[in-house]
C-alpha cells in the first residue's frame, strides 16, 4: 500500500465533486485522474477502486483497464511492483489544464482570435491573472 495525503475522505469527495473533466478524459478516466492527483506517491489499482467515490464502484478489472488506457494515452506512467503496477500522474492537473487549453485554441480554426475573444470577454479575476503572467513572463525574458 503507498503512502496518501492525510486530508479526509470526505474532503476529497468534495474537491473531487467540484473540478470537471478535462477534454480528452470520460467520465471515469477522470474521477482516476483526480484520485491521482490528490494522492502525493505512486497509486496501485486497489488504492484507485478504495478512493472512488462511494456510488462509484466499479469493478477491479475496469479500473485496472481504465488506468492501462490513461497510460497508453500518456496520462500516467507506471512500474512494476511486485505483481502490480504503481502509476503516477505524467503531468500535474494545471499542465493538463494548460495543455487540453492550448488544444481548444488550435482547434478553433484561429487560435489568435479565440484567446482575443476570450481575454475581452474576461471577468476581473481572470484578467489580474492574465496580466500577472504576462508580467511574469516579461521578467524571464
């Protein structure tokens, strides 16, 4: 058994509850995405099944299935341990945001004219956050 986070389950049922799935993910490659996230070492199928959500239990082998699809879609990465695979996340849930984001904007025929769309269209807060990390960016250079 691997190591986790020490927040509470019910906790953790309520962030998972509150993020969606990103493009590219169904509806349980998601909640096994989340369950990843969360968790600070490497996960084995078992860990997965116990931390799914209560109305959500599927069966060993789907979940087993599942996690062997995010891997061979670069998702998760994995090692053997003993009989079983530990799988850990490729990517963090902000890089995955950040990438299926750079692939709405290629898809939308003008990416350039999609982010302008979208940074006019922008609340407040996502115009500071816009504005710092133009700023930020600035400084690297």
């Amino acid at each position: 058994m691997t190591a986790r986070k020490t927040t509470s389950r019910a906790s953790r049922r309520t962030a998972a509850r509150q993020t969606r799935p990103l493009p590219g993910l169904g509806e349980l490659e998601a909640a096994i995405m989340d369950v990843v996230w969360r968790t600070d070492d490497a996960v084995r199928v078992r860990d997965v099944l116990d931390e799914l959500e209560p109305l959500r239990k599927p069966a060993y082998t789907t979940v087993m299935t599942v996690m062997d699809n995010l891997y061979r879609k670069g998702w998760l990465s994995r090692e053997l341990d003993g009989r079983a695979y530990s799988y850990q996340a490729t990517r963090d849930r902000i890089q995955a945001a950040t990438d299926a984001l750079r692939e709405l904007l290629a898809d939308s025929g003008d990416p350039a004219a999609a982010l302008l769309h979208f940074a006019r269209s922008a609340t407040t807060a996502e115009s500071r956050a816009l504005t710092r990390g133009l700023k930020e960016r600035g400084r690297r250079r």
